[in-house]
C-alpha cells in the first residue's frame, strides 16, 4: 500500500489505512492488526472513544515494524474537549500508544461548547510538535467555516461517513476548494453497500468483490480511506486493490449510487457532549 495524499502541512499521509474500531479484543486485535501488517498497511486509525489506544499501541509495539513507518491516527473525545482536558487527554494518548508523538490528531464531533478552545490545544500541540498534522471530524461546511473564523492553522483532514449511498458530493467539493483532504470512515456503508448490485457487476467483471471495487472508488476519487474488519481474510482482501482500476464512467456509476436515506451514522449537531 504505498497511494499518499499530501496533506496541507507538508505531510504525506497514506491514503489506505486500517481502521480499528470496536477491536478491543487482545487476541482476535492481534490476528488482525498482524495481518493488516502483513497485508502493507501502515496507517492506524483510532480514537479516545474507541478504548483501544493501550492495545493498538501494545500490538503495534510488538508487531516489530519501526515507528517511522507507521501513521498513526487518534481523535479527541467529546467530553475531553476543551483547552485544558484535550492537553491532558493528548497526553494520555500518547502514552497509551506508547509514542512520542502522534501523526494525526482530530476532533471526533464538532462541540457546541468547547468549539474554538479544543482546536487552540490542537494548535499547541502542533506548535509543540506532540503532533504531525490536526484536523477534524465529522465537520460539516458550517463548521469548517466556523473554524475559520479564529484558527491559525487550518485542519489538513475531515474525516466523516462517506460511501456509495453517502457520498457527501457537496463537502467533498467544498473540502477539494480548500485543500483540505477527505477521509471516510465506514467507507463500505459499515456493509450496507456490499450487497449493492450495480456495485456488484462491476466486481464481476474485474474479478474482485464489492468491497475491493468500493475501496477503489475511493482511492480514484482521491478520499483517504480506512476500511475496518476483524476477519483476517477480508483484511487482506481490502489491501488487494492495486491490480485493476476503475473507469470515469464506473466512478460516475457508483457516485450514482448516493441516496437521501444512505447516512447510517449520527448527524453531526445532533451528537450529544458526552459522545
Ligand atoms: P468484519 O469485521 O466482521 O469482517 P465499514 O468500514 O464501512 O464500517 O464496514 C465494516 C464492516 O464491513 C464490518 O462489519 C466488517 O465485518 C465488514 N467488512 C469489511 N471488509 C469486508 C469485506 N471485504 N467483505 C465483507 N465484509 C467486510
């Protein structure tokens, strides 16, 4: 897996990584973070809210590969946000993970009430190069425009539910014009897409499954993808993408896909504090 995005911050980040969500399992963690190692992937995507840091960062420690060739991705919770508790919290992810200093740092959901004071944290921590690159999640055009209003640097990542039947065309554009890169979490509709069968044809033709041929999708369309699984088979068939490529009309056909109902996440203003 060697595709990077350059982030606007100088850094280049891989634009396929694994993401970690609901591993909190020592055994079966291991069996799939071995195996996306194996597989070549090299970023990690995980968060304070996910209570896995310790064991991705014990696993990762274990699995040998050198720290310079990992990206390592973490986000601030809900109720940790503001100036002082995401320093500390910050702090407490970097020992849990056992690092030094953290690739890529994002605020999980826009907060009402800590809005402006997490992301001047964010800033020291940047400045103070506890972290290689800040950014956000789950920011709509709204809060990005919030943001603008009173940050100094501008986050390099929005990372949000985008897939075939979510495909969030319009923050897409808006995040191209502003050079700030796409990220997907739930990039296979959390396997609500897989069963697709406009998907499904095009699979059939290349010879690959459904999730290979979205994963693509993404990485043509230029989004920064993280699929997750806890089965070692699917983990190494997601990183098995290189061979074949899809056409512009293919593209069109899957962005074709997006549907009014296709979000299976929470709507970012209506995630409560404590998330
Ligand atoms: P599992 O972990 O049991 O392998 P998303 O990243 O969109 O949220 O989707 C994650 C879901 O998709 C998980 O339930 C995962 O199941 C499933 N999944 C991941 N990769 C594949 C694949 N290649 N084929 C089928 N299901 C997959």
């Amino acid at each position: 897996i060697k595709d990077t995005v350059r982030l606007n911050s100088g850094l280049d980040m891989p634009q396929h990584g694994f993401g970690v969500y609901l591993i909190t399992d020592e055994d079966r963690g291991r069996a799939a973070i071995d195996r996306a190692l194996e597989s070549g992937y090299r970023a990690f995507d995980t968060a304070q809210f996910y209570e896995n840091e310790a064991l991705v960062g014990q696993l990762l420690k274990e699995s040998g590969v050198p720290r310079k060739d990992l990206f390592i991705t973490t986000k601030v919770t809900n109720p940790k946000q503001g100036y002082d508790s995401t320093l500390k919290s910050v702090e407490q992810s970097l020992k849990d993970l056992q690092i030094e200093q953290i690739d890529l740092l994002l605020i999980h959901w826009p907060s009402k009430k800590h809005f402006f004071e997490t992301w001047k944290a964010f800033e020291k921590l940047y400045d103070e190069k506890l972290v290689r690159t800040i950014g956000v999640s789950n920011f709509e055009i709204h809060h990005l425009e919030k943001l603008a209003i009173k940050a100094n640097i501008k986050p390099a990542v929005d990372q949000m539910e985008i897939h075939p039947y979510f495909t969030q065309a319009a923050l897409r554009d808006y995040l191209k014009k502003n050079g700030i890169a796409a990220e997907a979490w739930s990039p296979l509709g959390r396997g609500a897409v897989l069963g697709d069968e406009t998907i499904g044809k095009i699979a059939g033709k290349y010879g690959k499954s459904a999730a290979q041929v979205i994963i693509r999708w993404h990485l043509q369309s230029g989004t920064i993808v993280i699929p997750k699984s806890q089965t070692p088979s699917r983990i190494a068939q997601n990183a098995n993408v290189y061979d074949f490529s899809l056409t512009d009309d293919e593209i069109k056909t899957i962005d074709a896909r997006d549907r009014s109902d296709g979000r299976t996440g929470p709507v970012p203003d209506k995630v409560y504090e404590e998330i």
